[in-house]
C-alpha cells in the first residue's frame, strides 16, 4: 500500500511565532525569572513595577541565545536602557 495520497498537502515547516522561543532546559536563565516572579507577586501581578526584572531576563535569554537578540526599543523597554547606560557612565 502506497503512502502518498493523490491530492493530499505536503507539511511544510514553519519558524515559530515572534514571542515563542526554546525552554531554558540548562537553568541559565533561572535567577533573572525567579527574581521576575517574585516582584510580579510582590506587586499583585503587575508588570509595570517589574520591567527592569523583566528586562534583566530577557537580555538573560538574548545572550544565552533562549531568543533572537532584539534592540531594547523594539521590546518597550528603551527608557530603560537609556538608564542603564547613564548609571555605566557614572
């Protein structure tokens, strides 16, 4: 018996959806989500009092190659990164 079936679509591989990336199966990136965790919980869920814990586990999963790199600004976080660079220069 045959496994082709006239008509039948080929699968074709797709890259994942921006956002979707591997799990950090090694712990890399273990401290900067824990450390995310406990501030949204601190804070009753609320991400805008978290965006630097945020920030240090993104630019953790970015340098250990867990997510494409990306410019601050396009993440939302350019107001951040702006700080970051004042609090190095001082």
């Amino acid at each position: 018996m045959s496994t082709m079936t006239f008509g039948q679509k080929s699968f074709t591989p797709t890259p994942p959806d921006k956002g979707s990336f591997p799990l950090d199966h090694e712990g890399h990136c273990k401290i900067p989500m824990l450390k995310y965790m406990i501030c949204l919980k601190e804070h009753k869920n609320d991400n805008s009092a978290c965006r630097k814990e945020a920030k240090d586990y993104l630019g953790c999963r970015m340098d250990n190659s867990l997510m494409a790199k990306e410019d601050w600004s396009k993440l939302g976080y350019a107001d951040l990164e702006n700080d970051s660079k004042m609090s190095k220069n001082n």
